[in-house]
C-alpha cells in the first residue's frame, strides 16, 4: 500500500512539475520576505509531506524533523532559491531527496556501531580521551544553550531533552506553535555551528 501511495504521488508530481503564474508569484512573495505568504504555503504542504516522507522513513517524528528543516532551510535561504519546477514538485522532490539521504545515513551509522561493536566487544572502559572528548562536548552544549535567549532554550531543550510535541510545548509555554518552530530554528542553527567548530578541534 505504501508503495503505491509513493507511486501515485509521484505520478501527481510530474503532472504539476511546470510552475504556473499563480506560484511564480508565491514564489517571488516569499523571496520578498512576505511571512504570511509563507506560512500559507506551510500550512498547506506541512501536513502531506510528514505523511510523504514517514512513509520513506517510517517513523512520523523523523519525518517531522526532515519537513521542518526543509522549510526552514527554504526561508533562510529564500532570496538565492531559484525554483524551476513547481513549488509541489520541489518540496516533494526535496523531501524525498533529504529522506533517502536519512535513510543512508542510518545504515553507514548501524553499520559502523555493529563493526565497532565486533571489534572492540573486549573493552569494557573509556580511555581519558574518550573522557576528555565527551567532556568538552558537554560543554558546547551547556554554553550554546547559554547563548541561546530563555524561551528559546526553554523550547530546545523541552523537544530533545523531554521528547515534548511542537504542540505540548506550545501550550505549555502559551505560544503559537509557528513561535515553538521559529525558536527550533534558530537553536539548531546555533548548535550545528557550534559544533561544526567542536568537530573541527576534535579531529
């Protein structure tokens, strides 16, 4: 069933792979900056995407997570975006295109765990700089949350700490969900550039 739920949506792509006036203007609204123009087009892909790319995935808060980046990635880089298919075809595409790429990922890491698992099954201790290397990314973490403003540390570490929905926290916090999503934003983008550079003195 899976397969051909895959099968006819991409038959619904390649029907609207063409860009009509109607999304040329979206498009150059959303280059504008126009938020409200934006959060339309989130409203209304958000939801079938999660459904499209869990059923690549399989796994629904993955398939958020990879739906969420790719309209944040599309926002921050909106002005530079040069578009030639319709705006469905390329957020499905996208999709599709970054939950494969999960998928890859996954298997190197399993297969990676699984040899290093055969291959040191004997050692049953860290060494110091094993200690020293979890040490020093304990502390990217604790300063990047410092840096982060309250609510929006508050958000972080509610969804990846507690394993809160964007919906629990949003009442919890009484915010809008879209705040919830603006403030995830911009804690990744700071803990992904804090440690590229711990990545970068860890090799």
């Amino acid at each position: 069933m899976g397969d051909y739920l895959l099968t006819r949506k991409c038959i619904f792509i390649h029907k609207n792979s063409s860009m009509g006036l109607a999304e040329i203007s979206i498009q150059r609204k959303i280059q504008e900056g126009d938020i409200k123009e934006f959060e339309q087009l989130f409203k209304k892909y958000y939801e079938p995407l999660c459904h499209y790319a869990n059923g690549i995935v399989r796994d629904m808060d993955v398939a958020e997570e990879i739906v969420q980046d790719l309209f944040y990635s599309y926002w921050k880089n909106r002005t530079s975006l040069s578009i030639q298919l319709s705006l469905n075809a390329y957020l499905y595409r996208s999709i599709k295109n970054n939950s494969l790429s999960y998928l890859r990922q996954q298997s190197v890491r399993q297969r990676y765990a699984e040899r290093s698992k055969s291959e040191f099954v004997e050692v049953e201790s860290t060494t110091v700089e094993d200690e020293m290397v979890a040490k020093e990314l304990n502390k990217v973490i604790t300063d990047t949350l410092n840096q982060l403003p309250e609510r929006c540390s508050k958000v972080f570490q509610m969804n990846r700490f507690e394993g809160k929905k964007y919906q629990e926290i949003a009442e919890k916090l009484a915010i809008s969900i879209k705040t919830v999503e603006a403030d995830m934003g911009k804690a990744l983008h700071l803990f992904r550039e804090n440690l590229k550079r711990f990545n970068r003195v860890a090799m």
